[in-house]
C-alpha cells in the first residue's frame, strides 16, 4: 500500500489533532511524501536504447524517512562499510536511553541525540584502551534509531565494533580472540555504568536539567554477529528508508490502518491497529532535525582512514570484495515493449497530468 494515499486519505486530520506538535521538518516530509510517485511528482523522460520510444516517469521524492525511496544510497551505504571489513569477530553493542529521558531527548533532539551517539564512542574506546587484549583505539560504526518494532518512540544507539585495535604509539595491530568458542568483548554492566556516568555528565554539561528519577541500572546490550554483514544489512535497512517498509502496510479501512511488525522478544509477527492520523504521527515523529546524520563513523572506521584500512587488508590478507559479491546490482529501468533497458534523458521535468505515466523502478 502507497504511504502517498495514507497521507492524502488521513492529512487533515492528521495536521488538525497534531498542530500543536508539529515542527517545520514534519511539514517538510508531510509535503514531499505526499506527493511520491504521483502525477504531482516531478517527471523524468526516459528513452529505450533499442526502441524510438521515449516515456515519462516519476519521480521519488528521495525522502529519507519515505519508506519506499532510497533503496539505491541504502545499498550505497552497505557497500562503504562492508569495503571497510576487517578479519575479527564482529559486535553489536545497543546502547538505549532510559524512558525518563525520552521527553528530553524528544525536546532537544539535535543536542541529545548527538550526545548519545558521542558517549556511546567514548564508552567503547575506553574500554578498548584499558582492555587488556586490545590497548588500542577501536573502530566502530555507530547508527541512531528512533523507534521501536512497533514504531513508538525509543531513541538508541546500535554500534557494530570489531574486536580489535590499533595502537598508534607502538604501531601495532590487537585482536581480541573468543575463549572457549565464546566470542566475548566487554562486561556490559560495566559498560552500562560508564555510559550512564557519561551521558549524565554530558546532559548536565549542556544546561539540562535531568529527569527527577532515573534508573540505576541502564540497558547495554551486547551480542556477537560473526563477520559483521549481516548486523550492516540490518542496520543499513532503515537507515534511508524510513521506519516501515509499505509491504507491511497491511489494511487501511475503516479510519484506521493496520501494519505488522516482529515482536523482538517472542520473535513472532504482531498487528498493530491504529487510527489514520496516529498511524502518521508513528512515522513523523522519527523525522531527524534537518542536516542531522544518523550514521557515524568512528576510530580506524572513520572516513578519514581509507588508507589505513586499505594497509590493514593488504597486512592481514583480506579481501573485502568477498563480502560484496553477494548484493545485486542496482535495478535498470526496461521498455515494456522490448525488455531492452531506458536510458534517463530529462529529470526533475515539471508535473504534466496530461503525460503518460510508468511505473517507476
């Protein structure tokens, strides 16, 4: 099911119950999803390479909360990181914000947000530099989620880090090996109680008043993901891809729209059915403050380190081309009269309802 129709059928009052809540990002999304792959949307003119033909197509919006656009810079993405690989053991580490702090974190997005992702490094690496095997500066690759399974608000922070590091005085590459084939990384409630400690610091730093009662015991979790890929598959799926695929939009009748979704604990598929204009708010409220990246990249895994990664695989003798066989290449565009592939000659065309449409890829 188009999210385009959902957002056409319930925006009025959509923008009626939620007005007061509402920030410009949310009107931002609001209008250039509704739009997406309709006869309002910009157009394309494509032509077949076999054929005298030539076609109008439109456009995707390209918003990165849409849940059918940026399939292509979700793969580009995964591609980046898996060229990035290492040969160790392979962590995720999910790192989550208590619920007292959520009202703050939802009040200062940009600031909190950002904090967390900070403190989440800082705790890691200074568990890799005091760790005995590692006594190093770790990598890792951090992405900020929002949301829960069911689409409520529950900010975390989901890190994939390698068992190794580097230690830059002596030059030296560390890895961490599994004991007994149980691969293991850090005590996580030591961890927890590091982060706590830092995001505490940090929150009070920043002038905020912290909430009148928190927990003690914060959650880290911490599990091993083999080489890595598949945790970045995971990852790199709502990355530019909104919070739900429209596959799993299953019903919208009767003033209320019904999606499924896995429960993370019994591991079983759930239905959940709300009203039209809650089910909007689902998906807005995860809209991130313009300009505010949801990835980031840290230690040997920065950006900035492409040499050295390219030193370390020639090193260790790792090929990470190995990891990217597998993934497909981006979709062609085909003639429907000929199977032969288009060739985009215009974009960004204005909307002409009167033009021939085609389905876009």
């Amino acid at each position: 099911m188009l999210f385009s129709s959902i957002i056409k059928t319930f925006e009025a009052r959509f923008r009626s119950q939620y007005k007061g809540q509402l920030l410009p990002s949310h009107y931002k999304a609001l209008s250039a999803m509704k739009i997406c792959r309709t006869k309002q949307s910009p157009k394309m003119l494509a032509g077949c390479s076999k054929r005298d033909q030539q076609i109008y197509v439109p456009h995707s919006c390209g918003h990165r909360n849409y849940p059918h656009c940026q399939h292509h810079e979700s793969q580009q993405w995964l591609e980046r990181q898996l060229k990035k690989q290492v040969p160790a053991d392979y962590f995720l580490i999910t790192f989550t914000l208590p619920a007292e702090f959520r009202p703050l974190a939802w009040q200062q997005q940009r600031q909190i947000y950002a904090v967390m992702i900070q403190c989440c490094w800082e705790t890691l690496q200074k568990f890799s530099q005091n760790d005995k095997p590692l006594q190093g500066t770790p990598g890792a690759i951090a992405v900020l989620h929002t949301h829960s399974r069911r689409m409520d608000y529950h900010p975390h922070v989901h890190v994939v880090m390698p068992a190794a590091a580097i230690d830059k005085i002596n030059k030296l590459w560390q890895e961490k090996k599994s004991k007994n084939n149980k691969p293991y990384l850090f005590s996580h409630k030591a961890r927890a109680k590091v982060f706590r400690a830092k995001m505490l610091d940090a929150v009070t730093k920043a002038g905020y008043a912290l909430p009148e009662t928190y927990p003690e015991e914060w959650v880290v979790d911490c599990k091993s993901v083999g080489a890595g890929d598949k945790a970045l598959i995971y990852l790199g799926r709502y990355l530019y891809r909104g919070v739900i695929q429209e596959k799993d939009i299953v019903a919208c009748k009767n003033g209320k729209v019904t999606f499924r979704y896995k429960n993370s604990e019994t591991k079983k598929t759930e239905f959940r059915s709300i009203p039209g204009e809650d089910f909007l708010w689902l998906i807005l409220r995860h809209v991130l403050p313009k300009g505010f990246r949801r990835a980031r990249n840290f230690g040997f895994l920065h950006p900035n380190s492409k040499y050295l990664i390219q030193v370390l695989q020639l090193v260790l003798k790792f090929d990470p081309n190995r990891a990217l066989a597998w993934m497909k290449k981006r979709s062609q565009m085909l003639c429907s009269c000929c199977g032969g592939e288009m060739t985009i000659i215009k974009t960004r065309l204005p909307p002409i309802e009167q033009l021939p449409l085609s389905s876009p890829t």
